[in-house]
C-alpha cells in the first residue's frame, strides 16, 4: 500500500487521510496530451488562463486605491501612476496583459475553430468558450471606461449607443447599461460593478465549467490527424506537457514585463461630456475591425440605416460561430478537416485584418 | 395491510395539494426576489431640464466667423456655428449616428464627428458619411449682447 511507503513524511499521511491527495496525484498521472504536429496549439488555452490569473491579481491590486466616481476616478489613477510605488507597473501590466489575453484567447478560438474541436462530444466545451469570449470582451468594454479619459468616455457612449439602434428594445437595453439616459459618472459606478463583481462571478461559472469539462474530454485530436498515420502517440500531462506550459508562461511573463517597462499605459485627458469627440479617436484593437466597418458603411442601405445592418451582420457573424458545432455536420463523423469552418475562420480573419489596419492607417479626416 | 389502491388515491390527492402548495409558495419566493431586484437594475428617471432656452455666456462679437463652440443645453450639449458670412447658427452637438460629440471643421466649413468621420453642413444636413438623420437645429437671437438659444416649436 502507498500509504505505508516510507517517503510520504506524517504531514502526507495526515492530509492524505483527509483530503485524498492521492486522488489528485492519480487524476494528474491519468491525463495525457496527444501529441501530433498541431500539438502546438493547446498551449494557448494555457495561456489565456495564466494571463487571466494575471488579471485578477492586477485588478485586485489596483482596487485598493482606484476611486470609482466621475469626480475621482482619473485623479484616482493619476494618483496611482505617479505617487504609489508601482502603481504604475501594476496599472501597466494590467492593461497589456488584457490586451494579451485577448489575443491568447482568439488564437485559442482560432485553433480549435480550425482543428474542429468543437465536434462532437465537446460541443458544451465549445459553448462555454463562446461564453468566456463575451465575458472577455465585456471585462475589456467596462474595464475601458474606469480611468474616465475622453477616449473611455466617447468609445462608452458609442459602445451603448450600439444596442441602442436595435428595434424596440434598444432604447432601454442603452438605458440599463448607461444607468441613466446619457453616460455619466452613474454609468461609471455600474460599469465598475460590473466590471469587479458581476463579471468575475460569472467567469467563475463559466470557467469552472469549461475546465471541468476539458478534463472531462480530454484533448480533442484534430479529424486530419485520426485519419493520417500519426497513430494515437500522446505526451503525460504532468510533468511533461506542464513544465512546457511553464516555458511558455515564462515567456509570456517576460513580454508582459518588458510591454508594460517600455510601453506604460497612457491616461490621457479627463473626460469632459461637453467637449468634441477628440480627433482620431479609437477603440481597443480587438474592436476596431468593427468600429471601420461602422464608420465605412453609408448612412443608409436599401432604405435600412447603415449601423443598424452593421450592427446585425456583428450579431449574425457571432451566432454563426457560438452555433458551429451544430452548422458542421461533416466534421463529426468524417476524419478529415472541415470546409466549412476553415472556410468561415479565414473570412473572419481576413476581413479582420484587413479592417484593423484601414482602421489604423485610413486619415481620419478624409 | 391496507388496500394498496385506496392509499395510493389519497396519497395521491394529499400530495398534489402540498406540491401546489410548495410550488406556489416557491414561485411568490421567486417573484418577490426578482420583481424588486429588476426594478433596482432600471435606473430611476431623473428630472431632466425642460428649458426650452438658454442663454449663453459669451458675446455675439467673440464668435469669430467660420468658428464653432460648444455649449450647455440642459443636460446636452449643443453646437454654436458662425459661418463666414457672420450669420450664427445653432444645432444640438449629438452626433446622429452614433451620439459621440460633434465639432466645426473649419478648413471644410462643415460640422464634423471625429468618432466615425460624419460630416453635416451648415443648415444641419447629414451630408458625408455615416449619419443617417440631420442635426435638430436651434434658433438663435440677439439680443442686445447676449446670444439666446432655444428650441424650435
């Protein structure tokens, strides 16, 4: 018996006794990486968490002096990049890690997009994925707004404005989100709100459930790689395919750090609500695909106004790729890639790419 | 033992009463959480100002021509253009596109949205770009030295 072997010290046994550690050793012993030539590509899931962890410690930092009221609220992070020890290190690595993050986390969706992960039994996995991205995008939107600069504050009014062109319902869903009819230091409030509890509570959920259900799984190997020779050979998940993880993070550490010593986030001016949108305005990267697309479109299309179509090709695109496992029948039983995805992933990044940079180099005074 | 079947019909009729009990009382639980707790999340309305004028705090000879300004119209904001003729005009500030900020252009003589490159001319019209509507124009007056705005109708 493993509980009489004389290298487990008293503590081992005592603990083991009553919490199990041999469970947890057997679960790490039981999971295996497969291993094939897009091996590669499950470090990023990884990655998007480590930077997520980041996160949380950042935020939780910065909490303790970040002042959420239109009166305090940039005072509060000037407060925090010049006076408190670094402040502005945390406040920085805070903003480049979210920005990492993201990017993590679109080639994470990329990856399983066009490894067609999402077959069949990993549909839920899939889902709960879709699920995090919103809540991403939705940590970055609320998260944009707090240092209340003028560039937070017109990219919040036309972010609200968004779901404000939506038949019927707009007017009250901009309403709820803007706590009021305009923004103001109340949308402010409910932005932070949901930006430090709702949020992470949510994500909780959510993770939890993806990762559970990861482990469930296992690691989805790609129908082009049953179908060839590749065989089943796979990698234990500890140590070995952790210690490569930890590589990675190192490297991710060292570009975060370097990111955040050379490049310190900017603050910019105050918001004031009676000043003109200043000029070149811009929102985060990951939005600007869309912000061009926006301001690219005419006033109106077929007699339809131009951003309310916009913003229903966004919608269409979104519910396209949450409902892929269900869209892409072929990829469950064949073993060979699926069209159809790959087909809509390269779209999707090439219409993105080309959009972010018009979004970056077009004049923005034509 | 008793007749199976006559147990089974009274356990039966005793048991849908209290599982509609229990489901009643949990569904008014469930309603009284989530009726307040909806209405806590809808902000309340708040007095907006009802001014239909206002009066603005410069003098009509500090507009330069082919110059714009904004300024407070309530809880909007508004836009005062004088174009090079030296006629003033007034139009709200909310972009119609997209509610960010307008301002005057002067080198194009047009008002302008920095937020997705609208452009609207003098008289207001949406004449460039994404903006679907015009701009609601103001009156403006003189009025010995002061320039009063106010809506129209």
């Amino acid at each position: 018996m493993e509980h009489d072997s004389p290298k487990h010290g008293k503590l081992y046994l005592w603990l083991e006794e009553r919490v199990g550690l041999s469970d947890f050793a057997k679960l790490a012993r039981k999971k295996e990486v497969p291993l094939h030539r897009h091996t590669f590509w499950y470090y990023f899931g990884g990655m998007t968490l480590f930077l997520f962890v980041i996160q949380v410690l950042t935020g939780i930092l910065l909490l303790l002096y970040y002042r959420p009221s239109a009166g305090e609220a940039f005072e509060s992070i000037q407060f925090i990049m010049t006076e408190v020890q670094f402040g502005w290190l945390v406040r920085s690595i805070h903003s480049w890690s979210a920005n990492l993050m993201i990017f993590a986390m679109f080639i994470h969706l990329f990856s399983a997009l066009f490894l067609n992960a999402y077959r069949r039994p990993r549909e839920m996995t899939w889902l709960s994925g879709g699920g995090l991205l919103g809540l991403s995008l939705a940590f970055g939107f609320t998260g944009y707004l707090l240092p209340w600069n003028e560039l937070a504050f017109f990219a919040t009014r036309v972010g609200t404005e968004i779901p404000g062109v939506i038949p019927v319902i707009g007017p009250f869903l901009r309403r709820l989100l803007r706590g009021g009819n305009e923004v103001t230091g109340a949308t402010l409030t409910r932005f932070y709100g949901i930006h430090v509890a709702i949020l992470p509570a949510l994500v909780t959920v959510v993770l939890g459930l993806h990762l559970f259900l990861v482990q469930k799984h296992g690691m989805s190997r790609p129908p082009s790689v049953e179908g060839s020779g590749e065989g089943k050979r796979s990698m234990p998940f500890f140590p070995n395919f952790f210690l490569r993880d930890l590589v990675g993070w190192l490297c991710a550490l060292g570009i975060l750090a370097a990111l955040a010593a050379y490049f310190p986030a900017e603050l910019g001016k105050k918001a004031d609500p009676f000043q003109p949108a200043p000029i070149g305005i811009k929102p985060e990267w990951y939005f600007m695909a869309m912000f061009q697309t926006l301001k690219l479109l005419p006033a109106h299309i077929l007699g339809i106004e131009g951003e309310l179509l916009g913003v229903l090709g966004f919608g269409v695109i979104g519910v396209i790729l949450i409902a892929m496992p269900f869209l892409d029948r072929r990829a469950a039983g064949a073993n060979r890639s699926s069209r159809l995805a790959a087909g809509f992933g390269l779209l999707l990044i090439v219409y993105s790419v080309v959009l972010t940079y018009l979004g970056y180099t077009m004049s923005a005074m034509k | 033992m008793a007749n199976d079947e006559t147990t089974a019909a009274v356990d039966h009729g005793r048991r849908s009463l209290l599982n509609w009990f229990l489901s009643t009382t949990a569904g008014a639980f469930l309603v009284s959480v989530t009726y307040p707790l909806s209405r806590y999340l809808i902000p309340p309305d708040v007095e907006e100002s009802t001014a239909n004028t206002v009066t603005l705090a410069l003098k009509p000879q500090e507009v330069k021509p082919n110059s714009g300004q904004i300024f407070r119209f309530g809880s909007q904001a508004g836009i005062l253009v004088k174009d090079t003729n030296g006629e003033l005009k007034a139009f709200s500030a909310v972009c119609t596109h997209l509610a960010c900020i307008v301002q005057y252009r002067p080198d194009v003589s047009h008002i302008w949205c920095a937020c997705h490159n609208g452009h609207f001319d003098l008289n207001g019209r949406n004449v460039e770009g994404p903006p679907p509507k015009p701009l609601e124009q103001y009156v403006v007056n003189v009025r010995a030295d002061q320039i009063v705005v106010s809506k129209r109708g």
